[in-house]
C-alpha cells in the first residue's frame, strides 16, 4: 500500500477516476467531504448538478453559435447564386467585374473591394478597382497565393497599403480571397470586427471560382477571335 504521505493531489484524482463507484460503497465518508458553501451546493449531487447546468450553458452558446453561422452561409449561398445570375449575363470580363465589385461592397458593407491580377488583361484595363502586378508581389501576397487559404482579420498597415492603395487607413478588417492563376480578392471593411478567423470560407470560394472561369471564359473567346 503507498505511503499516504506521499500521496498527492493529482494520485487521488487518478485513484478516484478509476473507482468511480468508491463513494457508492463507502457513503459514509460524504460526511467528512469539505464543499464550498458560498456556491450554494451542500452535497455532492448538487455539486454535480450545477456543474452540468453550467456544462449545458455552454453548450448552449456554442450551438446558438453554429446556428448563426448556418444561418448566414445560407444567406451568403443565396446570395452568391443571385448574383451568379446576374454577373455571367454580362457582356464582358470588365462589366463582369464592376457589377461583381459593386454587389460584393453593398453586400458585405465593404469600404473597399480590389481585384489583385497577377498579370495584365485587357478587358480589365479601365476598371478603377484592378490592381495589376505584372511586375511582381511582396513576399507574404506570393506566400498566399501559393498556399490558397483564404485570410479574414486585421492586416499591417503594409499589408493595407498593397491591398487598398489610397484607402488603407479607413480599413479595419478584410477578407482575402487567393484565385488560381488570376491573383486575389480583397474585401476591406471599416469595422475591425467584420471579417474575423471564425468566418466560414464556401461563399468566398465558390465566388473565387466564379471569378476565375469567368475570366478565363473571357480570354477563350478572345483567342477564338484571334
């Protein structure tokens, strides 16, 4: 038998986990357990029980939390498939993307919405929200584009200045979206709160998608012409 005065706290915590039953054998020994009255609980059960109602509390939050979540992809699904509806009808890549920017700013409330290309188009020339860089990236835009994760947060003023040029300072947090072989999304918002880590990333996806068939569709046909 170990020596008790040796024994530790964490010895009778593993001792009692392992005979869970010991207090059903031995009730008598209730009597001698110290509990804390300011918590209101006067027994082991009721001890037990408050532990669970705060257990069930949280639980509760947590699944609150998940339904708002749910409930926004849902609203950001149909308003991708609208939108999708929308902005394939246009005639060009260009008025593809100036309606796409404008409907992404008024949904999501955003102060600033910027398509960053890694090489030129021409359909895309004159449209004030394009950013091309065909002369190449910072290091942490390469980084991005390579591992294809989208971002959401509150970005370095260096960061800010790349993605917003002229507009860095009103932006709180954004949303950045990496596109196969086209370059990135921004969204920039004024709230430092709007975009955050915990953000679900299908609807951005599927619209990083969208952009990118779009504009290779557009670049097809340019060579047909050709």
């Amino acid at each position: 038998m170990p020596d008790p005065s040796r024994l530790n706290e964490e010895d009778v915590i593993e001792w009692l986990t392992s005979n869970a039953d010991f207090f059903e054998r031995h009730p008598e020994l209730l009597e001698w357990l110290k509990l804390p009255h300011e918590t209101g609980a006067h027994s082991l059960i009721e001890v037990q029980v408050t532990r669970l109602r705060r257990e069930n509390h949280q639980l509760r939050a947590q699944l609150e939390t998940l339904a708002g979540i749910a409930g926004e992809n849902e609203r950001l699904m149909q308003r991708l498939h609208q939108l999708t509806l929308e902005v394939m009808t246009t005639r060009s890549a260009g008025e593809f993307i100036e309606r796409l920017i404008g409907r992404l700013a008024s949904d999501f409330d955003a102060r600033s919405v910027r398509l960053h290309l890694l090489e030129k188009h021409d359909a895309l020339g004159e449209v004030a929200a394009v950013t091309t860089h065909d002369t190449g990236v910072p290091e942490w835009f390469e980084k991005l584009l390579e591992q294809g994760n989208i971002e959401f947060g509150r970005f370095t003023r260096a960061k800010l200045e790349t993605l917003f040029p002229r507009q860095h300072e009103d932006i709180g947090s954004a949303a950045l979206v990496p596109i196969a072989g086209v370059g990135l999304l921004a969204i920039g918002s004024e709230s430092p709160e709007r975009f955050h880590p915990g953000m679900g990333t299908l609807f951005l996806e599927l619209l990083g998608t969208t952009i990118r068939h779009r504009l290779e569709q557009d670049r097809g046909d340019e060579r047909k012409r050709a």
